[in-house]
C-alpha cells in the first residue's frame, strides 16, 4: 500500500496576555478548515496550536495579577483550551512553551548554533517594545513628542541597553536574499512579500538580539557553559518559533513524527496574520538553514480584521471577543462566516449585521433550503425514494449534472491555493445553480408526470450531496446530518459522479439546520 502524502500545518502559538478575540478564531479556524481539506483529500495531517508563555509581558501581566509567571499562563492557557472546545476545532498537539521537553530542546538548539558560529555576546542598545516583544530601530519607529512608537501597534517603546547573545543574521543576508528571489511562492501573500523585501532584505539586515538579562521569566541558558557573569534567557522568537519543531518531537527521544512530517514530510504549512510575518518569513527560514533543518513549504499570510474603528486593538477598545458571537449564532456558523468571507490577501471589514446577512442569504435561504425543499417533494411523491435513469434525462439535467465534478475540481484548485473564501463560495454558487434549476424545471408542476419528476429530483439529490462534501470541511457536525437525512454513510470524491447513489434510499429531513435568523 502505497503512503499517504502528509499535511503538517500550525497556527501562531498565541501570547495568553488578553482577552480572547475573533483574530485568534480567524487564524486557528484558517488552519483547522485546511487539515479537514487535506483529509478529505486522503492526506495524513498533523495540526498544531498553542501559546507562547516566556517573556517580560508576561511577567509583567502576571505581577499585576499578583501571580507567579507559571500560575498566571496556566490560568490564561485554559480560556484557549476551552475555546477550541467549544468550537469543535480539533488538533494533534497544543503547544505550551513552558512544557519541560520544549524548553531542553530550545537549549539544545542554542548550543547548536552556538558551536556552529552563528551566535556572539555584545550590548544592545536601541528600542524595545515590551507588549509586541519586538526590538526596533530608530528609523522604524515612529517619533512623537519626543518619544518613540511601535510603527504597527502604537505601543510605547523603551529605550535599554543591556547585554545580550546576537544572532549573527548578516552571516545569512545573501541566502535570505537568494531564498526570497528563487521562492516567490513561498508566502501566499504577494504584496506582504514584496514590504519584507523592500523594507528589510533590501536595506540590510541587523544582527538579532535573542537573549535578555533583565527579567528571568523564560528559558534561562546555563551560565557555567558559556563562562557568563549573568543570567540569559532566551527571548521570545527563538523560543517561539522552535514549538513548530518541538510539538513534533524534534530532539526528544520519539522523533517520529518530527520525521514523519517535516523531515519527509510533503507539505509543512504556517498560518499566520500579516504583523508577524517578518520573524515567520525572514527569521524563522535563517534559523533552521543555519541548523540544516528543512524550511516550511508554504506560509498563509492572512491580512487583518477590522472595524470601523480600524484594526482590533485593546488601546482602541474595538476588540470583539468570539464567545459570545458563537453562543448568539453557532458554533459551525462562526466558523463557516469566517471561512467563507475572509480573502486572506485583504483586509477584512468585520459588522455583526454583514455577519446576519450571510447567514441567512448562504445557509438559510439558499443551501438549507434547498435541502429541505427537495426531501420534501420525494417524500411527497415516491415512497420508495428516486433513482437514477439516464435514458429519461433530458439536456438541462446532463447539464447540470456535468457542473458537479467541474465546481468540485473548481474547489479544488481555490483550496489547494489555501483560498478557503473562495472555495466555499463555489459550494454556495453550485446551490444557486440547483435553486435556478428548479425554477426552470418547476417539479411542482410534474406530479402527473412521475419519470420527470423523479429525474429533476435525483439531480437535485446528487447536487446537495457534492454541496454538503464541499462545506463538510468547515461545517462536519451539520454536513452529517444533511448525510444521514440522504441515507449514505460518508463523503468521498470518488461518489461525486456515481449518479445512482440514491438508488432505494429513502431520504429524510428530520429538522431544519440553518434557521433565518431575525435582526432584531
């Protein structure tokens, strides 16, 4: 038996600082909706999420809650634990940067690049931000009022000066050069390539600090080893950026899935938002050629969620927390709206009432009906369900049944170019289609005429079952349902173009799935 090709993809892990919000659904949905895909498709996944628990904000947010550092991200850890529960968003591993085999092997990594010359002790002085955990230069930032700013964020950046262990990046400036050139494809997002390009490649890199002696909360480098009069600990990149390596057992006494999935792995994907893209894109790729570590194929760049008030940001108070919308509207609802509006190249302008509106106008008014209308008329008019004729089949039945494979290889290519937005979409517009076949058809008219009643039904059935495939991959509890109420027992691509699936099955719609929802 030949092997499953395999699917390795992860998400951000993400800071437990804040409150939750709908960015954080956005990109772990993203990832989640492309492993079902690649299931589907008869790939061997493996999806990773987590967060990220070292560093000074975190220490300083676990003071203000008069907590030690660990207490403080185990409390936080189980608000995105318990999110993904209740989302239904299942993974393979969930990331904890604190996790005891994660941390021995950051320090192993370390002493690798270490020994391989990449790393040097010497001062840093310059700007730092102590919530986005970034350094910056002065031509970076913003100034004003005499004070420097984060250039994305707004935040308040500090000025320090401490010692710390650089990463020697120049050593890697004309590989990371050469990489970006021979690699066009490698970040989805084209124009995001081209700002890392010009504002960064281009201008020259600066050696990366990636320790800090002046808080302790992190991954603390044994100072008798490197002869050093203070305490190092590994900043947060570094630390980071290896769970990606770490959730698969990198360095640990079971590397299998570490060889499994990215050594020999066939695709290893990052999904991320467009302001981290410079350690995922620039830093992350240097760090692994510099340890002979295979790179990501591909990283997924989504752009930003906005409101009225602009990007989600705590200062802005404009943050919109995902609870409550999933209580309001559903758990595959959420998931669906996001999925299926969101292109990942563009901003994304988020209002409840847009929220309403496609609920209803997709998975109401369109699919759902659909579904319920045509199990209703077979109900109505053949006790023993319909069957599929070819001989009876006239030249808009041909027709329609020809768009199945077509929008399915359609959908296809959308997802295997990691636009899940558009592949959705294709499902939704194949349901239009069978909504405007039955106008033309009107099989309220054919009930004296049963051969062409139950041709224009048996159409409709196989078109609602390569629909309800298609959307299983953002919605599996309610395309489940839609499979039982056809009396099949499980999606396959291979069934698309078998016609007569639906022969002396009996199909029943025990409820309604999407209900319109009223604005109230």
């Amino acid at each position: 038996m030949q092997n499953k090709k395999t699917f390795y993809v992860s998400t951000p892990i993400y800071y437990p600082s804040g409150n939750l919000h709908i960015g954080h659904l956005l990109t772990t949905t993203l990832a989640w909706v492309y492993r079902n895909y690649k299931k589907s498709r008869g790939y061997d996944t493996f999806f990773v999420t987590g967060i990220d628990e070292h560093g000074q904000k975190i220490q300083k947010k676990a003071l203000e809650q008069n907590l030690d550092p660990q207490s403080y991200v185990d409390k936080e850890s189980l608000k995105f634990v318990n999110l993904w529960k209740m989302l239904d968003i299942d993974y393979d591993f969930y990331s904890r940067t604190t996790n005891k085999e994660h941390e021995s092997m950051v320090l192993e990594v370390f002493s690798k690049m270490f020994e391989r010359g990449y790393l040097y002790k010497d001062k840093y002085t310059g700007l730092y931000s102590v919530n986005d955990e970034e350094f910056l230069t002065r031509t970076q930032a913003i100034l004003k009022d005499n004070q420097y700013y984060h250039p994305t964020s707004g935040h308040l950046l500090q000025e320090i000066e401490e010692e710390s262990y650089f990463f020697n990046i120049k050593k890697m400036q004309d590989w990371i050069n050469l990489f970006f050139a021979s690699n066009p494809n490698f970040l989805t997002n084209k124009n995001i390539q081209k700002e890392l390009t010009s504002n960064f490649l281009q201008k020259g890199l600066e050696d990366l600090s990636i320790t800090r002696i002046s808080f302790d909360w992190g991954i603390k480098i044994p100072k008798e080893k490197y002869n050093d009069s203070r305490q190092h600990v590994i900043y947060v990149w570094l630390d980071a950026l290896f769970n990606y390596l770490s959730a698969l057992g990198y360095k640990s006494n079971n590397e299998k899935n570490y060889l499994k999935y990215w050594v020999n792995g066939d695709e290893r994907i990052h999904v991320l938002a467009k302001e981290i893209s410079r350690f995922h894109a620039i830093y992350w790729p240097i760090f692994l050629k510099s340890l002979d570590i295979n790179l990501p194929t591909k990283e997924v760049v989504h752009s930003w969620i906005i409101t009225p008030e602009g990007k989600m940001s705590k200062s802005k108070g404009n943050v919109i927390e995902p609870v409550p919308l999933i209580e309001k509207y559903g758990v595959e609802e959420i998931k669906y709206f996001f999925s299926s509006q969101v292109n990942i190249d563009s901003d994304f302008s988020f209002s409840e009432e847009l929220l309403i509106n496609v609920l209803n106008a997709d998975l109401a008014n369109n699919f759902g009906n659909l579904v319920n209308r045509t199990i209703k008329m077979i109900n109505q008019n053949f006790e023993n369900g319909v069957s599929y004729i070819k001989e009876y089949l006239e030249a808009i039945d041909i027709e329609t049944l020809s768009l199945y494979s077509q929008y399915y290889l359609d959908y296809v290519t959308e997802l295997d170019n990691f636009h899940a937005d558009r592949a959705l979409k294709i499902a939704i517009l194949l349901s239009s289609k069978l909504n405007e076949y039955i106008d033309l058809t009107k099989p309220w008219t054919l009930k004296e005429n049963k051969k062409r009643l139950n041709c224009v039904l048996d159409v409709l059935l196989n078109g609602i079952y390569a629909i309800a495939f298609m959307l299983s991959i953002v919605m599996p509890k309610k395309m489940q349902k839609i499979l039982s109420f056809l009396k099949l027992d499980e999606f396959s691509d291979n069934q698309i173009n078998n016609y007569s699936k639906f022969d002396n099955l009996i199909p029943d719609a025990t409820e309604i799935l999407f209900s319109r929802i009223i604005k109230k």
